[in-house]
C-alpha cells in the first residue's frame, strides 16, 4: 500500500492495525496449538456476508452488486419471520455470484482457505443463501420489499470441495427452509443443526428431531435468548408441561435449565454444544445478539473472568460423564 500514494496519517494507522493483528494471530496459534495438545478442536462462525466497510469488499468490489460509486444496489436479509414482522434488514451488500463464477470462486476459496488456518471446523451462518438468498433494495428501511435469488449452489461447492478437499463445513440449517436447501446440505453430508429452545416448542416431536445423529445439538445459539431467560419468558401451562416431559417437581428455571442441558447432552447427535452464558444461568444480561436489531448491546457480550465458570466444573463434569461424552 506504499505504492497508493495514501496520506501518512493513514499509512501510520494501517501499520499499527496490521501489528495488531500480527500480535493477535500469534497469540491465536498458541492458544490453538495449546487446545490440540489437550485433543480439544476450536468451530469458528463465519457469517455469510460480510460488511460494507470491510477490507473484503475493498479489494474484491467486483464480487459485490454495487453501483459505480461504490454503494450496494441491493442488501441482505431475510423477509417477515420467526424473529420479527418487518423482516431483518442486515444492509450487507450482496454477492455478484455470477462474476464469483468466472472467478472459480476465488473469494470463497481464500476466505475458507484462511479460516481452515483459524479453526478445525468452519460453521457457516445463513446457509440457506447459498441456495436462495433475500435482496432487499438498498433504499428500503425494511426487508419486506425484496425478492428471492437462486444461490450458487453446488456449483460453489464443488468448487470449494475441489480445492479444499478436507474442509470441515457445519451448515446453519434453521428457519423456513426449502427442501433444496436440505438436498444441498446433505449432498455433501454437512452437518446440521438443532437448537433445543426450537426443539421444546413442540415437545411431542422432541424425541424425533433430537435422533438426528449427523448433526449438532445447541440449547441455544448466538440468536437466542439465554437459557434462563427463556424460560422466564414462558407461560405456566408451557412451564408445567416442561415440568412434567422432564419429570421436575417444580418447574423453577435453573432446575428446568439443569434438565434441558442434561438432555441435550444425552441426545443422540455426537456434538452438543452448551453456550457458556447457559452454564452460568446467565440472564438476558448476556445474551450475544437479537435478530432484527443492529448495534448496542449486540456482539458485546464477554466473559469478564473464569471464576464462575470454574466455580460450574463439578457440575459439568457430572453431566458430561452420565451422557457419556467424557
């Protein structure tokens, strides 16, 4: 970038940026090196889009529909939903697939490629636009004007298979789907999703969704409420009848959090994950993020300290070793 002629102040500010990842990268690889030597694997999360003001759009304008300004002519989301009427305008710009195409895929290839060198497994959300995605024209407020767009499909990951033929892909399969987006996923045997505050809504196809072997089990992902929250959110007659599936006495929220956890431990898919925020008992107060809102308090969310949950391994260690994953 010496080359572009940039202002000092902003050569200055790129240098400091790229020492700070230099140092943030190298402390990564120790920590990853260190939890291989404990035979524990790192899942990163990639969304997928990414922001306009990215680095990523930056360098690659070419795979993104935007006008000759620079601004997107269409944005991402998702129409009236589960988590809300008016849709979630997310404002990422979006992917010119064909021009991805004529270029095998190359901005796909090197962000996987990357990622593979951060983590073990790769959990792409949104999956379902790779098979059709929602474009929202850039001058609406809302995603209820918008239009669905086949995705790239097998095409892409054909692609990324050819070059990349030992990626670790976790498909973020939740929401309104249509069955080619299932066909896709398990074309190439990608493992799935379920997430138990879904699963408990209707507990009378509990035992069926949760035998999914093939797949991963959450009580709850970075879009939900905590656990604890959650259930505080719950009418009595839902509460009691929880209280009942999982055989409580009382239905008191940290007893029913206790059995929702131990449940998804036991369930039948080999990989089950516990946010930290359900093990604390955390309330809403550490929620990660809710969809259909953009900015404070989302993505803000941090553990302060170890204290609490070191204070929880007793309890997770009984839990893991009555279902057999330790």
């Amino acid at each position: 970038y010496q080359e572009a002629s940039l202002p000092s102040h902003l050569l200055k500010e790129m240098d400091y940026q790229t020492f700070l990842q230099f140092i943030f990268f190298r402390q990564w690889q120790a920590l990853k090196n260190f939890a291989h030597t404990h035979e524990v694997e790192i899942m990163g999360d990639m969304p997928i889009y990414v922001g306009l003001d990215s680095a990523d759009v930056w360098a690659n304008p070419g795979s993104f529909k935007l006008d000759e300004q620079g601004n997107p002519i269409w944005v991402a989301g998702v129409p009236p939903d589960y988590f809300s009427e008016d849709g979630q305008r997310w404002g990422n710009p979006i992917y010119n697939w064909e021009y991805m195409k004529e270029q095998r895929y190359s901005f796909w290839i090197d962000r996987l490629r990357w990622s593979m060198g951060l983590y073990d497994a790769i959990r792409i959300d949104h999956f379902r636009g790779f098979d059709s995605y929602w474009q929202i024209p850039a001058n609406s407020e809302t995603a209820k004007l918008g239009e669905w767009i086949d995705g790239p499909g097998e095409a892409l990951f054909d692609e990324i298979y050819r070059q990349l033929p030992h990626i670790q892909i976790v498909a973020e399969d939740l929401g309104d789907l249509r069955p080619s987006v299932l066909e896709l996923r398990d074309h190439y045997q990608l493992r799935g999703m379920q997430v138990m505050q879904f699963l408990l809504e209707n507990l009378d196809q509990l035992k069926t969704e949760t035998d999914i072997q093939h797949a991963l089990i959450y009580t709850g992902t970075h879009d939900n409420p905590t656990l604890l929250s959650w259930l505080e959110s719950q009418s009595k007659k839902a509460l009691d009848n929880l209280k009942d599936y999982f055989g409580i006495t009382k239905p008191e929220p940290q007893k029913l959090a206790d059995a929702i956890i131990q449940y998804t431990l036991c369930a039948e898919p080999d990989l089950a994950i516990l946010p930290v925020q359900d093990i604390l008992y955390l309330d809403d107060m550490g929620r990660i993020n809710t969809p259909s809102t953009i900015g404070s308090p989302n993505w803000e969310w941090r553990l302060s300290d170890m204290k609490q949950l070191d204070k929880q391994q007793p309890i997770l260690k009984m839990w893991l070793r009555t279902a057999n994953r330790i």
